[in-house]
C-alpha cells in the first residue's frame, strides 16, 4: 500500500472522457459510408462486400480472367480490372475485381489501355462479389486518381516513394553512382527463366499470343522461339561480347537489356555498336548497319538507348563482371560500347512511352525487383553523359 500513497485515482469523469476520446480516434478507421468524400481504399472494399455504392480508390494490377487469375500483359479485353492499395500486388486476395460496363471500356479497359497498368484510379460502383471474389460492379464513374510518385518524384505514378532519394541534386558520376547503389543487388533470372519472361514483358498488347521482335517490329508467336532461321530468340542489345559476361544469371540474363528478335537480324546485328547509317537490313524496316555499327526503327531507338545507360550504371566491376561503360567509338569486343553520342539523340528523338513504362514496372514487380532510371528520369542521361 506504501508504494501507492502517492497515485491519485483518476475521476470517473476522465476515466469516461479517455473512453470516448479513443471512441473517436478508432470510428474513422472503420469503412467510410458510401456517400463519404474518401475513397475507400482496396483493403475497405474486400471488407464490405454489402451491395452499397462507394467510391474505391486502388492501383490497376491487371485483368481478373478467373477467381484466382489476373493477367498483367496480354490482355484478352476491355471487360474487367483488377485493383489493389499497391502497384506491386500479385495476391489475388488483396484485390478487389472491377466489371469495365460498356461505356468505360474504351477508356478503361486494358486491352485498349495497357498503359493504366501501375495506375491509381477511382472508380464508383456496388461493392459486390465479380468472378466470385470480392468486387466492384456496374460502375458509373471510372477517373485516374491524378497523383504523383511522391518523394519518387517522376511521372509515373507507380515509382515507389523515395526509390530515387539518394540520387536527389546529383549529377555526372555522383549521379550515377547513387544510381548504381539503387539498383543493385537485384534479383536475376537464369538464361532459360529469360525466354518465359521476355514472352510477359515483350507482349504484343494486340495479341496475347505473341511477342513483337525488338528490332524489327514484327509480331510473332511467342512459341517460335529458339535457333533457326523464322524463330525468334534472346537479344543481347548490350553485346555479350563487350564485356564477356556470357549467359550466366547477370548482365547476360538482365531483362533490362533483353529483347525478343528475329534469329537471322540478330546475327545481322552480331556485336556491333550503335551508330546511324549504313544499308537497309532485310526484313527489319528501317534497319540500317554497316561493317562496326548497327541502326534500329524510330521508334525502338530511345527504349534502347535507355536499356544500354542502365546497363552502364548499373555494372561497375561488381558481382565478378566487367565494368560495362558507354563511350564515342565502335569498339569490337571489349568492355565498352558506343557510340553515346547518338544513343543520347536517340533518346531525346524517341521520349519514354507508356509501353516502355510498363515494361519497367513489370521487370520491377515481378522478376528483378529493380528499375531502369532512365525510363523513370530521362533527363539522367544528359546528367551522367
Ligand atoms: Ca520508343
Ligand atoms: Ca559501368
């Protein structure tokens, strides 16, 4: 009892006070009425499966196609999205399935739009089971939230927060070294897990059965792939030869750098450097190479020049592979590759798309775990270079 003599209880006044007090702090959280201004968030809607109207708010993950099935590329339609409070979610029990109606699929569905892949967006509707999973159906409002990356800074809205703090007011090889301390120490494929991913991440968004040839543009089955003439394989655009990296899980496997193309136009290619001019490439429209370089279509050119700038940053000399670098010159078999003069053009004439966007979030998201920066900030290139 000594040891209490100096504590007061409290009054049964305070004590009722405290209890409404935490009343108040703990109500907000419980799922906003349908009419409220705030969205609910995708982890809200899953929880209130009750047939009222509500404005839910999520990021698109993909296409539900069954149950337990959502598809991130190769989109079969415009009938249906799936959302989750991450860009980064494969569970499908974190995601709420949306029905596209009619008048939405123009705008909304992904086989028309599969650029709203990592895209936040608000859509309006009854919470109720689609696909027999939690759902959102007969919409009547579907609206791009319209935020920012946040601390990532960018225009994509899926950069992860703060991804790209530490290069924040860098430039020439500080930039480039904090940017190598962000990606590094990613997840790497195996050279076999390489032909399954390049069928994902190099889709033909107008048909899911193919993949289109980086080079070339043409869209081909996604199972003609292997090592004879017609078929298609693994494009190393940073040449396995500059750098000797081979194909073991590294720079060789990397699918930053890797393209699905044409068997006989990657022979073409071979190790040669990049540069403009020369003759017309058969079967690969405006191709053109000569004896030390090679010259892709338009409208690959930037989407290339990126995947090499990433490859130069993101190899030093680590993880026991050479230290790639991007220099003036045609090189031939050496660490180097060129010529950066004109991959810097090529990535000011042909600026970051919507495609190229996606690509970048699904190599993130579901096989390397990090980023190609000069997809996320071009304008790094003319920092570093
Ligand atoms: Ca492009
Ligand atoms: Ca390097």
């Amino acid at each position: 009892m000594t040891r209490m003599l100096g504590m007061r209880r409290p009054p049964l006044a305070v004590l009722a006070l405290t209890l409404f007090t935490s009343f108040l702090l703990v109500a907000p959280l419980r799922p906003a009425p349908a009419s409220a201004a705030t969205p609910l968030t995708v982890a809200q809607a899953i929880a209130t499966q009750d047939s009222s109207v509500a404005t839910v708010r999520g990021y698109v993950v993909g296409q539900p196609t069954a149950t337990s099935t959502v598809v991130t590329s190769g989109f079969p339609n415009d009938y249906a999205l799936a959302l989750a409070d991450s860009p980064g979610t494969t569970a499908t029990s974190q995601m709420v399935y949306v029905q596209v109606p009619t008048a939405f699929r123009s705008t909304f569905g992904l086989r028309t739009n599969p650029s709203l892949m990592g895209k936040q967006v608000d859509v309006t509707g009854t919470l109720s089971a689609y696909f027999s999973h939690p759902g959102l159906k007969d919409g009547t409002s579907f609206a791009l939230a319209g935020t920012s990356g946040g601390g990532g800074g960018g225009t994509d809205p899926s950069i992860p927060p703060g991804y790209y703090d530490a290069a924040t007011g860098r430039t020439g090889a500080a930039l480039a070294t904090a940017l190598h301390g962000i990606i590094d120490g990613n997840q790497t494929l195996s050279y076999t897990q390489v032909w399954e991913a390049l069928k994902v991440t190099d889709a033909d968004p107008a048909n899911a059965n193919n993949v289109i040839e980086f080079y070339s543009g043409r869209s081909i089955a996604k199972s003609s792939n292997g090592g004879s003439v017609g078929q298609w394989n693994r494009e190393h655009t940073w040449p396995q030869s500059h750098g000797d990296f081979g194909t073991t899980a590294g720079p060789g496997t990397d699918l930053h750098h890797l393209r699905p193309e044409d068997v006989t136009i990657n022979s073409t290619r071979g190790n040669k450097d990049f540069d403009n001019g020369g003759s017309a490439v058969t079967n690969c429209t405006d191709c053109f190479t000569d004896a030390d370089s090679f010259e892709p279509r338009d409208s690959v050119k930037g989407d290339l020049a990126r995947g090499l700038m990433y490859m130069a940053v993101r190899y030093e000399g680590g993880d026991g592979f050479a230290d790639l670098e991007l220099n003036n010159t045609t090189n031939g078999s050496t660490p180097y590759l060129g010529k950066i003069s004109v991959l810097l053009a090529w990535s000011a004439a042909d600026p970051v798309s919507t495609a190229e966007r996606t690509r970048n979030n699904l190599i993130y998201n579901s096989y390397q775990g990090n980023r190609n920066p000069f997809v996320d900030h071009p304008e790094y290139a003319e920092a570093i270079w």
